[in-house]
C-alpha cells in the first residue's frame, strides 16, 4: 500500500503548491543520494589510499636519506683513521731514516713524539755508537775475557749446554 507524506508549507513564507510524495518516490530519493554519497566516499577511500601510499614512500625515502647519511658519516669516520694513521706512519718512517731505528720500533703518534721516543731508544743503546744488534752480538759470542761479563759467561754456558745435544 502506497502511503502519502505530507510536506510542510515552504518556510520561506511562499505560496506555492504544497507537494507529497508516495513511498515509492522517497525511497528511489533516498536511493539516488546513497548512492551519490557512496560514489564520493568510493573516490575519498582512493585519495585516502594514495595518501597512505604518499606517506609510506616519503618514509621510505627519508630512511633511505637516513641510512645513506648514516653510510657517509662511517665512510668519513674510516678515512679519517686512516689519515691519522698514515700521518703516524709517516712521522714514525722520517724519524727512522733519520736516526737509524726501525720504524716499528718507535712509539707516537706526531713526529715530535717519535724523535723524542727515538732519542730515548738512542740513549739505552749506548749513545748511537755501536751497532743496533748489540743487545743480542754480546749473548751470541761474547766469553770472559773478551769484554763479557760474569752473567755473560753464565749465559754462554746455559746455551752451550742447551744446545750440546741438538
């Protein structure tokens, strides 16, 4: 059964005609403005989704950004060492050609400290004169009598023995 809806009179004070409608006519109205609002949801569901893709991929990019920064900072960190330690390996290569040490042999990290660590060495050796080996010459051959001392001598027989039945 069809129902009448009676529509008020036009608040704008106008005398039109009053206007009903059936049932059937308010629910193809009804249906009509569902369907307009789902077809402007249906695009807002599609920006909001694109948005959402948008965001992602700015932060995917910006970590990207982050890992590449975070790259150049170590990278740079390694190039520096390596800086410092060819500097040091420098320093310690000119003061050993200057004063006859091994470069291995001297400690410090700026070619002031080498020299003075190399002067040190220089000192404990005798002065400079005399061979670099003299440390050891003196345990190889030296016996009493010969400039050797007495822990010399006991040295030279603790080898000799050690050494008899090789």
């Amino acid at each position: 059964m069809a129902e009448t809806v009676h529509q008020e009179p036009n608040p704008t004070g106008g005398t039109g005609p009053e206007k009903t409608f059936t049932q059937a006519q308010l629910d193809a109205i009804v249906a009509e403005r569902l369907t307009r609002d789902r077809k402007d949801r249906a695009d807002y569901d599609e920006l909001k989704a694109k948005a959402a893709e948008l965001d992602a991929l700015k932060e995917a990019g910006k970590s990207a950004l982050e890992k590449a920064q975070s790259q150049a900072a170590d990278y740079k960190a390694q190039l520096e060492a390596l800086q410092a330690e060819t500097k040091r390996r420098d320093a310690r290569d000119k003061v050993a050609a200057e004063t006859g040490i091994p470069a291995g042999l001297l400690n410090g990290d700026t070619e002031e400290a080498c020299k003075a660590h190399a002067e040190a060495l220089l000192k404990w050796r005798g002065g400079g004169g005399g061979t670099p080996n003299r440390g050891v010459d003196h345990l190889l051959g030296a016996k009493p009598g010969k400039g050797g001392t007495e822990s010399d001598a006991a040295f030279a027989e603790l080898r000799d023995g050690l050494f008899k039945n090789i």
